[in-house]
C-alpha cells in the first residue's frame, strides 16, 4: 500500500511583485534555479503587466517550485502584501525582479537567520556594474543602513527583506497607504513591537542602478531627499506626487531613456572621495544632499 504524501512546508516563502520585467526577472529565477539550498517556494505577484512577465516566470515551473498571483491593481505593496497571504513558510522573503543573487545566497540567509536569532533581516548591496561611481553610490547605501540601524528611522532597502511570516502579519504587513520609503515605515512598526533587526555585511546581492542610469544621480537624490523630509517630519508623501517619484511602470519605465548627467557623476564622486564615511550619511550641514547642493550652487 502506497503512503500519501504530504506538501512538505518550504522553509521560504520567496516572494516578488512584478509589474512589466519580462527582462530582468528571467535572470533573478535562473538564479534561484540554481541555489545550493533548494527548500523554497516562489511566489511571482503580477501588476497587470503588459508584457511577457507571467509566460516567462511559468517557464521555470519544471526546476523549481513556482506560482503566479495576479493583482488586481498595482502597487508594490499591495503585490507583496498579496503574496504573504499566499505564503506557506514560516520565512519570507521579498525580493526585486532587477536583483541578482550568488548561488549560496539562500543558504547563508538560513545561517545567518538561525545563528543571529533575528526576526527580520536584510543584508549589504553590490551595484550592478563595475562603474567607479556606482560602487562608491553602493557603499553610501551600506553604511547609511549600518549607521541607522539603531537610530529612531531606521532604514532598509525593500528590494530584500528577510521576516517571519508570523511578525509580518502580526505588525500588519506593509503599509498601503505608503508609496515611497515603505520598508523604513515597516521596520519602524518592528522595532517598536520590540522585534530583533539585523543586518548581514559578507553576504551581498547584487541592486539595480538602473534607476539612476534612468533619473541621473542629481534627480534621483532630489526625490530621495523629499523622502527623507517626509520621515523626519512625519508627513507622508501625497500620491499624486509619490507616482512622479516613482512611477508605476515596472520595468517599461527604464527601457526608453538611458541618459545620464556627466557632471552630476563627477560631483558625486568627488563627494564621495573628499568627505569622511559618517559625514556622507548625517542630515546636517556635512551630509551628502547639502555637500552635492553646495558643489552645483544650489545652496
């Protein structure tokens, strides 16, 4: 007599709201395809996307296990939210569709979970080129993140969020409401439940500069810094402008301009060459918005 078997229950919930990245998250799931730790589910949360993302993501169903949820509207809250609700792990992860990971990435994350007894976790970024710039961009990017972690606004990069299922639903998943800065607003509600918060610096993932290569580094650090003025004053960012912030095109929004502002380049690297680490990440005179506003004349 032949046993029944039972769905065994993943150890992660891999969850990815997409909306138009039929180029870039091929790549992501070739990468989880070949992953030394195998026990995960992967959940793709489609926006109406009008290209090929749903038939490109099924095609990976054959290697690894992989569904595909279809949003009613778009918003990347709304998607991750959906996805958790779907979720069978006791593990979630969020990634980006534009992320790239190492093939021992998911087996560090389960060490690292395990020996730091953490309840949410995230770690440190590699850009997606060589390009002097981008590496000096991603080293701001860490040690922002390190230098915040135990101040009153915390900060994360939502493109990879580690978190127990039960804590993620227990503090209300992401906020709906919110659409810029949601990670921050949801590690804030973690550490205030009294939740454990780290964050792993030798087991990196590769993050998508395209939206610099997009906005040019002087744009995008504009609308980062109305951003960082809403957290600190506590007026959330109205919709209307958050779309203008970040619009709601997925991965359309990068395929026509590729223009970048040479200049602005060059500032940014000189900030980063001549101002100390733990001035290039404080918000008064020394920071790195008033250094590059005060180098271009803004100020």
């Amino acid at each position: 007599m032949k046993k029944k078997l039972r769905n065994k229950t993943p150890f992660f919930s891999i969850i990815i709201p997409c909306l138009n990245e039929e180029k870039t998250l091929p790549n992501l799931l070739s990468d989880l395809e070949n992953q030394t730790f195998k026990d995960f589910e992967v959940i793709v949360v489609n926006g109406k996307s009008e290209d090929k993302t749903v038939q490109k993501a099924m095609k990976f169903g054959k290697k690894i296990k992989i569904g595909v949820i279809n949003c009613e509207m778009r918003g990347v809250c709304l998607q991750r939210n959906l996805g958790a609700s779907h979720a069978k792990a006791n593990w979630l992860i969020f990634f980006d569709a534009d992320n790239r990971i190492p093939k021992y990435f998911l087996q560090g994350i389960k060490f690292y979970i395990e020996f730091l007894d953490t309840d949410i976790l995230t770690s440190h970024i590699i850009p997606d080129t060589k390009n002097n710039k981008d590496q000096a961009i991603a080293k701001v990017i860490n040690l922002a993140i390190d230098y915040r972690k135990n101040s009153q606004n915390p900060a994360i990069l939502e493109s990879m969020i580690v978190i127990k299922n039960k804590v993620f639903n227990k503090i209300g998943g992401f906020n709906n409401e919110i659409h810029w800065g949601e990670g921050a607003d949801l590690l804030v509600r973690i550490k205030k439940a009294g939740y454990k918060f780290e964050i792993v610096k030798d087991l990196k993932y590769q993050y998508s500069f395209r939206r610099f290569r997009k906005q040019g580094t002087l744009k995008l650090l504009r609308n980062l810094a109305v951003h960082e003025t809403a957290i600190i004053t506590n007026k959330p960012v109205p919709k209307d402008k958050a779309v203008k912030l970040y619009p709601l095109e997925g991965g359309k929004y990068f395929e026509v301009d590729k223009e970048t502002s040479s200049r602005i380049e060059k500032v940014f690297n000189k900030i980063i060459q001549n101002t100390p680490a733990k001035e290039l990440i404080t918000n008064g005179k020394n920071g790195v918005l008033n250094n590059l506003f005060k180098i271009l004349g803004k100020k």
